[in-house]
C-alpha cells in the first residue's frame, strides 16, 4: 500500500517515468491518431500534459512562498469545474500543440521532470501548505495524486485510440480510488459530477469493488446534486459490481455501462434504464 509521502512520490515518479518512455517509442503517425478525447488527438492530450505540469508547478511553488490566490485569468478556489472550463481547456491544448511543433515531447519530458523534483523534494511542513487549484484549496503534498491521476487517466486515452484492451496502470488505483473518494479538485466525484436537471425522486447507485483496490460506496444523484456515502449504505436503484479499473474509468467518463457490461467488465442489479443513464452524469474530463 501507498502509506506514507515518500512511498506515493516513488511510484508517481516510476510511472513517470515509464509513461515518458512510452511516449518516445511511439510512432511517428501515432501522435496524429485520435484518443479517446473527443476533441484531441495524441499529441493535442500530451500538450495538455505539458500545461498541467507548468499549471501545477506554479500553483505549488506559489504556494510554498505562503500565496493561495488565483493566478491571473483563473476562477476562485472552489469554483472551477470541467462542465465550465472543458471547451476552453481543449481549445488552449490544441493551440499549444501547435505552438511547440516538433519540441513537444522534449517539452513534455522537461516539464514533467521539472513538476516531480519539486514534488518529490517537498518536507512535511510544505506538503500541508495551502495552494490554489480551480477546484479548492489544495494541501501541496495532494498535486503527487493529482499529477498521478493526470499521467494515467490521459496515458489510457492515449492507448485506448491505438491499442485494444488497454487499463489503467495497476500502480495507480490505490491513489485513484482516495482521489475519487475526496471532496477536493480534479480527481474526486465532485469533480466529474456533471449537474443535470433536478429528478423528481433521487437515484442512489452502490458500487461493489473487491479487487484489487477494495471500495464499497453508494451515491446518491439527485439531478442537480449528489451526495457520496461511504458508510451506512441503504438500499440502491442500481448495484454495479466489478474491478477497480472499471469503477475508476466510469467515474471519470470513460466507460459507459453498456460497453462494460458487454466487455464482461461489469455485472449491473437493478434498474437497467437507470443503470444507462449513470454516465449522464458523471463524466470527468
């Protein structure tokens, strides 16, 4: 298990790593490919990557130097969310994918790197230090998870445009499901919560994950809202029973239930229309 900081920082940093060693044996006409992002290609999603390493590089290093306030042309900590910013995001990724030509991936590479040493060199009195994310407020020592997420949830985009049968990194569940289950910044439910319509009557969800990262929780999607319960859970609409990748790539968008269920991935109990609408809302980014 990924107990203490240093254990977390060695893993994201291997799969780092490994990640950047994938990215250089691609193929030339692999980048052009589609992902599974709907507006980008391979190379426009690593461009993306090199934004958030800078992104998270300044806001941290802000941060540390005692300043949490929004840089200049960003919303309010706690404000920002995906169903807002996703167009712009996408559109800013693409341009800058244009802008570095041929030096994106030694631009990636230099910026990730940049990003983990100052990660991985945080004392325990920095990684409780407050800092700016669209999201909230963020201790420092968090953006090890977020930067994980980050890496390989795209690096599954990635894959999943070129090969078949791709996963998340086994290494990275553990931090994905604390990510999922927190109530701050990209990573957790709140953040891939895309509000709807109000219902008329609540739908509550039961996600039953046993393997290899063990989850039992309910959510409770009212429409507009959603609540998540990780403890007394009541009856559900819809139960949802599979492995922990599963779970992750529904919750951030990326899976639908009908093709998981077709997949073998998933087992589903209840409510099958209610059950198909469960990507409606919860979409990530």
């Amino acid at each position: 298990m990924m107990v203490t900081f240093e254990q977390r920082v060695s893993t994201f940093r291997s799969e780092a790593k490994r990640f950047q060693e994938y990215l250089k044996g691609l193929p030339e006409d692999a980048w052009d490919k589609q992902s599974a992002c709907d507006e980008w290609k391979v190379a426009d999603v690593v461009a993306h990557l090199v934004g958030n390493s800078e992104f998270y590089a300044r806001t941290v290093t802000q941060g540390l130097q005692g300043n949490s306030s929004p840089p200049e042309g960003r919303p309010e900590a706690g404000t920002g969310h995906p169903s807002i910013s996703s167009a712009s995001l996408a559109k800013s990724s693409i341009e800058a994918r244009e802008r570095l030509g041929d030096q994106l991936l030694a631009t990636f590479i230099e910026k990730d790197d940049a990003l983990g040493d100052i990660l991985s060199g945080l004392s325990p009195e920095d990684q409780a230090k407050p800092c700016y994310h669209p999201g909230s407020i963020v201790p420092a020592g968090n953006f090890v998870d977020l930067r994980f997420k980050e890496i390989v949830l795209h690096e599954w985009d990635i894959r999943s445009g070129i090969e078949d049968q791709v996963t998340l990194s086994p290494n990275s569940l553990e931090s994905i499901v604390t990510l999922i289950c927190e109530s701050f910044a990209s990573g957790s439910v709140r953040w891939a919560f895309w509000a709807g319509k109000p219902l008329e009557k609540p739908v509550r969800y039961r996600f039953e994950v046993k393997e290899p990262v063990l989850i039992t929780a309910g959510i409770l999607v009212r429409g507009d809202a959603f609540r998540l319960e990780l403890s007394a859970l009541g009856p559900a609409d819809v139960t949802f029973r599979c492995d922990t990748n599963t779970f992750a790539l529904m919750m951030y968008g990326r899976m639908p239930v009908q093709a998981a269920v077709e997949s073998g991935q998933l087992e589903v109990e209840g409510d099958a229309q209610l059950a198909a609408r469960f990507g409606q809302w919860f979409k990530g980014i």
